[in-house]
C-alpha cells in the first residue's frame, strides 16, 4: 500500500469579499463590555493574601509523605525521559 502525504487537491477558489451596506451596525448593550466592575476586582486581588496557609500546609504534608509522588508517576516520568534520550537530535 502507497501513502502519499501531500495531495493535492486541486486549486482553491479566490475569495471574494462581501459587500456591505452602509456603516457597522451598532452593538447591542448586550454585546457591550462592562468594566464597571474593574476597581472592585483590582480592590479584590490586591486583598489577597500573599501566602496561602491551606497551600503551605499541603506542601508540608506531601514532602513529609514518603509515597508522594506516587511510584507510578516517578516510573511514567522515568519512562518518558528515557524515550527523551533516545531520539536522535536533528
């Protein structure tokens, strides 16, 4: 069985550019973009704490867990870093 990649198709058509009457329509005030809540949301973020406590916590519970990362997950990123390896560099 041949396979052959590149087929060609043929010729593709000219696009043809559709006219339009008059100026663009207006957009509807359900299509506007509302910023009115931007200060809030910029007020909010600034409110953030720097550090997470629930985050810290679970960094700390997963270094003292000596299954963590899993064996599987080490095995898979060993598998994909060796496969890494082997290619041949272009």
């Amino acid at each position: 069985m041949e396979i052959h990649p590149y087929l060609n198709l043929g010729p593709v058509g000219r696009a043809v550019p559709t006219k339009q009457s008059g100026p663009p329509a207006k957009a509807n005030s359900s299509d506007a973009v509302q910023l009115g809540k931007t200060a809030e949301l910029e007020q909010a973020l600034e409110n953030l704490p720097d550090v997470r406590a629930e985050a810290v916590q679970r960094g700390k519970a997963l270094v003292n867990d000596a299954n963590y990362p899993p064996p599987e997950t080490i095995r898979k990123i060993s598998h994909l870093l060796a496969l890494k390896l082997q290619e041949p560099e272009e």
